[in-house]
C-alpha cells in the first residue's frame, strides 16, 4: 500500500509510527511537510521513510494540518485517488469541492499517540466500501477504528474524542481524594494513574462488560458499594451524559460554520 501523509504533526507521526509498526513491510510511507526541522526529525526517526515538502500525485493521502489549513491544503494537492481527513470539524461535503478524491472523514484522539486511540471513521458521497476499509486500516493502525456515518462523528467527538480529558478530570479528582483522605500526593497519584489503566486493560479483555465488572468487584454494604453510593448521589452519570451532550452539540456547531 502506497501513502503520504500531508502534515508531520503530533497525529501525523502517530499515524506515521502505528503504519511503520504494523505495516513496515506492506506499505510505501512518505510524509509531506514544510517545515525543515521537522522534516530532519522525522528522517532522523524513520529512516525508511520518505520526507519532503511536497506531495505526489497519484498518491492516496492522509491530510493531517491543523483544521483551519485544510481546505487551503487540499485545494493545493495535486491529484490524489483518496484522502483521508482527520482535521476536526472539516466535512466530507467541504474537501469534495475542492477535490476529485475519494474523502474519508475520521475522528481520532490522543491516545492515537501511544497507538491506543479510539477512531471513528466514515465516508462521503465520493467514496464506497473499499474506500472505507481503506480508512479504517490505517485508523487500526494506532488502537481500534470503527465505521460510522459521517453524521454520527459529532457523537463520536463528544465521546471518545473529548472522553480522554474527562478521564483526566476523574484522575485529578481521585488524587485530591486520595490527599485529602492523608495519602501523600505523589503516592496518591500512583496509585490512582495506575488504577484508571488497570481498569482500562480489564475493560479491554475479550467480552468484558463495565457493568458486570462493576458488580463483580462490589460487595453488598462493603467499602466499593459506599463509594459508588455517594457517586451516583452525586449524579455521576448524569454529569458525564451532559458532558458528552455538550461536546457533540458543540462540534456540530462548530462543523456548521
């Protein structure tokens, strides 16, 4: 599989380092870039693969700039049979009208980055099925990709495009808890970072289920069911409803200007 990808950013070489581990043998990397710098940094990094300013034609594409370049990019590409968008609130209907390419729209997230992301991926009026498998094959490439339509991206931003900083809050929140409740900070902090990705590897395993998990490690009138009675007190659920609302209604928002 032949590929470049427009843009050497910190998804781009995400992108770039989940190909080169996953597909080194099978696939043709380049990586288009103007910044000098980075490109030394990213031959330096990836020997094997191609670096240069400027994209070829004939080449299916990952457009990796910052949101408010995309159209300008892609109106400057040369011929390319496809494109693969993961610029944040740019739609398919927008890159089609200024390019002859089949446009796939993907939603990653920073975990991406460890090659743990959770991707969204879906296609436009340009693109078929082939198009699709082609999108989430590389989307694979750094954690789990699934086909959606280009409508449910909104949700898919609000949930697992946003959803790594509300886990984050919840870290902050457990090791206040934890000093407050006289554990040093930095104890407190360990143990709850590696609490959140225990639980996370659990959630992982094949035909895991949060809920039964849940119940598996809560005990009638123990020390877990106390704690999990205070937070749906609290209205945890609810919060985290309204919160993932909020993100999608306001990439929905944004996607509309």
């Amino acid at each position: 599989m032949e590929l470049q990808i427009v843009g050497g950013g910190r998804m781009g070489q995400a992108l770039l380092a989940g190909l080169v581990g996953n597909f080194a043998d099978s696939v043709d990397l380049s990586v288009i870039e103007p910044d000098i710098t980075t490109r030394e940094r990213i031959s330096n990094e990836h020997p094997g693969v191609a670096v240069s300013a400027f994209a070829a034609s004939g080449v299916p594409t990952v457009l990796a700039v910052k949101p408010h370049l995309a159209i300008e990019v892609v109106s400057a590409l040369p011929a390319v049979p496809r494109l693969l968008s993961v610029c944040a609130g740019i739609t398919t209907v927008a890159l089609e009208r200024v390019t002859d390419a089949a446009v796939v729209r993907c939603m990653p997230n920073t975990p991406a980055l460890l090659r743990m992301g959770a991707a969204g991926v879906a296609i436009g009026s340009s693109a078929g099925e082939d198009d699709l498998r082609w999108g989430l094959r590389i989307l694979g490439a750094v954690g789990t990709a699934v086909p959606v339509t280009e409508a449910q991206l909104d949700a898919v931003t609000g949930l697992s495009g946003s959803g790594p900083a509300y886990l984050f809050l919840v870290a902050e929140a457990m090791t206040d808890a934890g000093v407050a409740c006289g554990l040093p900070r930095s104890v407190a902090r360990q143990l709850t970072y590696q609490t959140i990705a225990g639980a996370g590897a659990m959630l992982r395993a094949e035909g895991a289920d949060a809920t039964r998990l849940r119940a598996d490690v809560t005990t009638p009138a123990g020390t877990t069911s106390a704690g999990l009675g205070q937070l749906e007190a609290h209205g945890v659920r609810a919060a985290f409803e309204a919160a993932v609302t909020a993100a999608t209604q306001r990439s929905r928002e944004l996607g509309a200007r």
